[in-house]
C-alpha cells in the first residue's frame, strides 16, 4: 500500500487546525462529530477525541480538521496529533465505516470557456487533490473517469482540477448536442462514488506535495520567482477559465520563459494574445531585467 502523507495546514480560526492527506478519506462525503458518541461510525474521530482538548472532529475528502478545548495552544501539540493520525492511517484504520451504499448528490453544471472547443464541467465537491491532464486514453490509465470519457468519440482531451473537468473535443461534434450527455455522465460517474483518478495517481505521476517541493527547492531563485507570481496573479484567473499554465523553464542567457498550456488555455484562440499582454509582460515588469519573451507549449 502506498504510504499515505499527512501535513498541518493552519486555518484562519486558530482554535481549527487541518491534517491534509494526499490521499482521498471519504467518497466526496464530510462529516462534523461534536464527542465521542456521534462518531459511533467513524473510529478515527472516536480515537482522537480520547485526546482531552478535541472538542469537534471534521472529515471531508482529503483532510481532518479538529477544533480545540483552550486547555492547550495547537503549537504544543499538533505534531503529536499529526503522528498519530498518520501512523492510523498508514497501519490501514478505518476512518468512516461505510453504510449501506448509497449515491452522493452532486450538482455538476457546465461552463463555457474563451477556448470554443472546450466546456468546464464544475462541480460542488472536491473532486481530486493536484491536477491531471490527459491527452489520450494510453495516458489515462490513473484516471477511472478520464478513461471513460474517452469512450465517447468526440472527446479529444480531458483536464481535472479540484472541483472541475475539462473536456476537449474534436470538431466532429456540437456543444449543443453533446453536453447535457457528458454533464449526465460525470455526475453520475462520482454521485455512484467511483474514484476519479486512483489512490496511487499522485505517486506514479510525481504529484504528491513531497514531490511538488522537492522540484520547486531544486530551482534558481528566478524560477521560484516566476513560479510564485504565476501562483498568485496568473493561475487563479486561467483557472476560472478551465485551464492551467504551468512553469517549465527558464534560461538565464536568453531570459526565455518557456510554460505549459493545459486544459481550456492549450490550443485555445486567444491563449496567445493573453501570453504575450498579459504574463509576458507582468513578468518584464515584476522581475525587471531577467525576463525578455515567454513562450508557450500547448499541453
């Protein structure tokens, strides 16, 4: 079994600490445990409230937020509670005994994109922890859902991210024809609580937050810099449009930024025109002298 990864994530309640996972504990579901006897089905929540400053217990996708007693201050003792959860996990403790099965309710509405070959499929619930883009159905073997969207003809490419899907598709094919069937199709796929990408996807395609570190330690101080003012000012918005731009390189010499179009931005009509106005130059304003071009790779 894959070891599971626990990190501390602080929230802006400082009584609520959160234990992110890079792995999925429940099927979409959240659950909020007020003592011990409402955590009758859930034997993780039960054995932290043995702790004596647990006083709520919340499990929802990929992390455990627990609200604290005053009694102690979490610096004293997250790291403890953070081996302990880890070493349940990893020892295989059940964290919701599950019931009868039953479907999940999900809404799930489709968006349209600046990119007309490409409908964002949105969802209200996490549906994934990193983002994955599958260009065929040879790529998406770690993807349940990506491989069955493959399955339909006119899909060409397939992008996810937390709380949406992207979907590609060839011009053989209308919007108007295809995405009440696709809409259907997604929102039945997980209400029936079937995985989106596999336990092992964030190990075998080096997307766990140990690997995403380790590469971004082992950059130039530019790189990081670049990499930050995308995180900040360029992602969220190509976000919102079904896409991503992902950092490849940077060359010194050259002061060439190469990145990486993915989801409703690859191939997209005015992807180049947002390049070149827009993050060409934010970053020969922001970082001065050290950028001259970007240039952009479809994904």
């Amino acid at each position: 079994m894959e070891k599971i990864n626990v990190s501390i994530q602080e929230t802006n309640n400082p009584k609520i600490i959160k234990f992110e996972t890079n792995k999925f504990l429940t099927s979409y579901e959240s659950f909020e445990f007020n003592n011990i006897d409402d955590a009758n089905n859930s034997p993780l929540a039960q054995q932290l409230f043995y702790l004596p400053f647990v006083k709520k217990v919340y499990i929802s996708s990929n992390f455990i937020a627990i609200e604290r007693f005053d009694i102690v201050k979490w610096k004293d003792v997250q790291n403890e509670v953070l081996e302990q959860i880890d070493s349940y996990l990893n020892n295989g403790g059940l964290v919701i005994i599950s019931e009868e099965k039953k479907k999940i309710p999900i809404t799930v509405y489709a968006e349209s994109t600046p990119n007309p070959s490409v409908i964002k499929f949105v969802t209200n619930k996490k549906i994934v922890t990193s983002m994955y883009e599958f260009t065929s159905i040879d790529e998406a073997k770690l993807s349940p859902l990506a491989t069955e969207l493959f399955h339909f003809p006119f899909v060409k490419s397939v992008f996810i991210d937390e709380n949406y899907v992207s979907i590609t598709k060839y011009d053989v094919a209308e919007w108007n024809d295809i995405t009440i069937e696709l809409r259907t199709f997604i929102k039945e796929f997980i209400e029936n609580g079937k995985e989106v990408v596999t336990a092992d996807a964030p190990q075998k395609l080096h997307k766990t937050q140990k690997d995403l570190d380790k590469n971004f330690d082992a950059l130039d101080n530019t790189s990081k810099e670049i990499i930050n003012i995308l995180e900040e000012y360029v992602k969220p918005a190509v976000a919102s449009d079904g896409g991503n731009i992902q950092f490849e390189s940077y060359d010194e010499n050259s002061k060439k930024v190469k990145v990486i179009l993915q989801g409703a931005c690859s191939g997209c009509p005015s992807s180049t025109f947002t390049l070149k106005n827009g993050i060409e130059n934010m970053l020969k304003e922001m970082l001065k002298d050290k950028v001259e071009t970007v240039e952009a790779i479809n994904g």
